[in-house]
C-alpha cells in the first residue's frame, strides 16, 4: 500500500471521527476511532500517532507546569534540558486549571459544545512528541469541581449562594459545580479519555472534593442532598471515575491532612475511600500548609524532613493496613504498596524554601517507606515524588 493510499485513509478515518465526535454525546465511538488508527502506526509508513510510553518509569521525579509554559516553546526546551540533567523523568501538565478552559483544542463532544477550549498548547501532539522522544512520562491535570467557566455554562450544576441566588464563590473568588453531579462527572471523563488517545501516559484529577474555604454556610447544592455523607459522594465519584477509564493509569490529588487525619476534614477526602480506585495517590504534603502546632511544631514549613517524613510513614501505614484487610483493585501493573506519590513544594511559604528545604523533603518520602516497608528485590522503595511550584521555576532541583 503506497504512502498516497495511506493518507487518504488516515483523512477520511479523521474526518468520520469528527463528524461522530461533533455529532453525538457519545464520545466513546469516536475514541475508538482515533485508538484504531493509533493501532495501526506498526503496520503503516504513516505520521506519527502519539500514545503512552511503552515502559512508564516505577519510579517519578516530576515537576509541574501551567498550560501557559507548555505553550511557550523557549520555556519548553529549558524543562526539557532541567529534567534531562538533574535526573527527573516526570512532567504534570494543565489540561484543565481553576479557570475551567481546556487548554488545547479538543475534540471532546462537550467541549465543542460548550465552547471551552483555549488553545495555549497549540499543538498537544508535538507537545506529547517531545516529551515522549525524552522517555519523559506525562500526566495530564484536571481540575475538576473548581471550574468558574462550567460554572457559569451551566448554573444549574454549580453551587449557589443562599443569600443571593448568584454563583457561590470560594475565598478566592472562584466558582464550584455540585460534586455530586454526573453530569459533571461525565464532563471531566470524557477530556481525560481524550488525553489517552492523544498518548498521555496517566491523568491526574485535583479539586476532587467539597469547598474548604469561604462563606460554606450560605452554600446551596443543586445536586447533593446534604443528607449522603460527602466523602459517600465522592467515593462513588471515584468509582464511577475508575470504571469509566478503566484500563489507563489516573491519579488523585488529596490534601496534605488526609495522611494523618480519619474523618473527612469537611471536604469529603478519606483517603481509604481512594485507594482502590487510583493508581496513585498524590496527597499535597507541602509543610507549609500544616497549622501550628501541627506534631508539636510552631512553624512547620522550617521542618520540612520531618513533616513530610511523618505525613508519608502515617499514609504507609493506612494504605497496608488497608491492603491487609480489604484491598481490592481495578489494575495489577502498579503494585498497591507503591501507589504513594506525593507532591512537594519547591516555593517559599512560611520561610525560605531553596535546595536543602528540597532535598530534605525528597529524603523524608525515601526514608519514610524505607522505616515502614521490608526492602523488596523486585520491586522500588517508593513511588516516587512531584515537585509543584507555581512559578515553574525549579531552581532548587538544580
């Protein structure tokens, strides 16, 4: 078959998945379109179809980075060099942030329809090209029940002020959906789906929870009926998130304090509730986001060893209690005692955070299953960790 042939194959392929994707809420069809053709790369001279990493590191040294940066090709070339030398394998990319726009152009049916993309990749499949030309692994973030721009598309899924009837809004000023809404649910699935086919190796889900912080009493829900337990709600989002992406590797972003604290800290996070459904749990351990007092420690952010050391020998515990007496899981290929990753902080809250406040955070997350855990021959030490500044300036890492 000569390339000529191909090509118009590939187009005609193309265009019957747009058409359907455009066409019909139902995504799955054109997905399967798009992984036909995708399948097809070994057997076809044809260009290149992007799709994960063959052999996905064990163990992730990574780093965050805002869809602005993705798109800023100078940016780009310097986190490439930055991971290549200093023995990082790991990129989180912003798919969807707190403002709610999609950063790439998506075919997902209700992105088009709702108009919610905003092109700052301006080609996601370069972007997946040069990462995976690195064997750099890529994890796609979604924000998730932060989204002021779903929010204000559909009021009717969105959380309402009592007072005013208008948009609840968080201490930041930002809009939240109803987490107890499929429809919402079904929204974020079916971008995450499409990061699959577009070769992401994992997606990572943040703002899986309830408001923390605001007026929460004048909140009224369009969806949850106060009297299901929040983290009942959000253990059936995570199953409903699991069966749907069943077969791909996703992630769950929890706060810091679901490592060390049993109830559902108002949010609805348990982090028992997330073990099986996720590959990987990412528990925000920044020591800075612990109160004072926390372990006896007035300023915690100066004592970033021994929070983080201490917040990740708590989550080993719970997670082998919790395999010893009810474990069960969707995916075998990631070993359940190794499914803890948690994020760092690589940026100044609290005191100064520069190299050794880095190093000494990475030291803790080692230490820490190295105290709790009897050293395996066939399996790593730990998961791995990911490294968040806001700036994206990883100056500490170098």
């Amino acid at each position: 078959m000569n390339k000529l042939v191909i090509g118009f194959f590939l187009i005609i392929c193309i265009i019957g998945t747009l058409f359907f994707i455009s066409r019909k809420t139902d995504l799955h069809f054109g997905l399967a379109l798009l992984d036909l053709i995708a399948a097809r790369e070994d057997t076809l001279d044809q260009p290149y179809v992007p799709r994960p990493l063959k052999d996905p590191p064990s163990v992730m040294r990574g780093i965050y980075i805002t869809s602005w940066i993705a798109g800023n090709e100078k940016r780009l070339k310097e986190l490439v060099q930055l991971i290549k030398e200093n023995n990082l394998n790991t990129i989180v990319v912003d798919i969807k942030d707190s403002s709610g726009y999609v950063s790439y152009s998506s075919l997902a049916a209700q992105v088009i329809k709702y108009e919610t993309s905003e092109a700052r990749i301006s080609d996601l499949d370069a972007f997946v090209k040069k990462f995976h030309d690195e064997n750099i692994y890529i994890i796609g973030r979604i924000s998730v029940f932060q989204d002021p721009l779903f929010a204000e598309i559909r009021p009717d899924l969105a959380l309402k002020s009592k007072k005013t009837g208008k948009a609840w809004k968080d201490r930041k000023g930002l809009s939240w959906l109803d987490a107890a809404s499929s429809e919402v649910w079904d929204y974020n699935i079916e971008i995450a789906q499409e990061l699959f086919v577009r070769g992401f190796d994992e997606v990572n889900f943040d703002y899986i929870r309830f408001p923390s912080d605001g007026n929460l009493l004048d909140i009224a829900y369009p969806v949850w009926d106060i009297k299901t337990g929040r983290n009942v709600v959000l253990r059936s989002f995570f199953e409903y998130l699991r069966n749907a992406l069943s077969g791909h590797r996703i992630s769950a972003d929890l706060f810091g304090l679901t490592t060390v604290s049993y109830d559902d800290l108002g949010i609805g996070q348990v982090i028992e509730d997330a073990f099986p459904y996720f590959d990987y749990i990412d528990a925000m351990i920044y020591p800075s986001h612990y109160a004072r007092g926390f372990q006896g420690y007035n300023e915690p952010a100066k004592y970033p060893y021994e929070i983080v050391n201490y917040s990740m020998q708590r989550s080993i515990e719970r997670l082998s209690q919790y395999i010893t007496h009810s474990f069960s899981t969707h995916r075998a290929d990631v070993d359940p005692l190794f499914k803890l990753r948690p994020w760092l902080q690589d940026f100044d809250l609290g005191t100064v955070y520069d190299k050794a406040e880095v190093e000494a955070q990475i030291r803790g997350v080692s230490d820490a299953f190295h105290d709790v855990l009897l050293a395996s021959s066939s399996a790593p030490m730990f998961s791995g960790w990911l490294m968040w500044a806001p700036d994206n300036r990883y100056t500490s890492l170098k």
